[in-house]
C-alpha cells in the first residue's frame, strides 16, 4: 500500500468548480425570484436590473457595511462655518484697528510721534 496521494485523488480532493447550470447551492436570491450563486451575480444583478435598490424578499448572505472600499471622503467646510470664522476674524482686525487708532490719538496728545 502507497502512502502517497495520485493525482487523481487530488483530483478529487478539489473543490468542484460550479457551472450556471447548477441549481443546487443557490444561496443568493433577488426579490424578483432570481437566484445566484454568489453575492457579485446578485449585486450586480440588482443594480442593473432594479436601480440598485433590493426589491423586498432579496436574500443574500453578504453583510453590507456602511463603510465603503477606497479612499475615504474628503471633510468639507460648511459655508456657515467658515462664515462665522470669517466674522471672528474681522472682529479681531476691527479691534486691533481700534486700538491703534486710540494710539495714535493718545501719542498725538503730547506731540509724540515715531518710534524707537
């Protein structure tokens, strides 16, 4: 008796590969009685089909995440954020302003112009 595996039996150790003809094993199943063998045929399916919504019964094992693949999506500044920034800034500059003009008036009291 031979220890070793033959091709054949390796063969036969591997999975079958599943043909469209398969009836059996259909796990994926659209509202629209469709079924699939595999989530990308069922999702596919639905987008082209129905819009990419699933119509009611659609069964499919595939958990969808609310987090997508790729890059995420860049922040934006909302307008009324950078409004308000925008009028924090101009606060700060019409005080400075202030202060500097108030300044001038009290250096302009004693003649005392210029600077160091």
């Amino acid at each position: 008796m031979n220890s070793r595996i033959s091709i054949e039996d390796t063969k036969l150790l591997k999975n079958k590969r599943r043909s469209k003809n398969d009836t059996k094993d259909r796990d994926f199943k659209c509202g629209c009685g469709k079924k699939y063998l595999s989530y990308p045929a069922l999702y596919t399916h639905v987008k082209t089909k129905h819009g990419g919504v699933d119509p009611p019964g659609t069964k499919s094992t595939q958990q969808k995440s609310s987090r997508g693949r790729g890059r995420p999506r860049k922040i934006d500044v909302f307008e009324d954020t950078k409004n308000q920034q925008d009028k924090e800034y101009e606060k700060v500059q019409r005080r400075i302003r202030e202060n500097e003009k108030q300044d001038r008036i009290f250096f302009s009291s004693f003649n005392a112009y210029g600077g160091p």
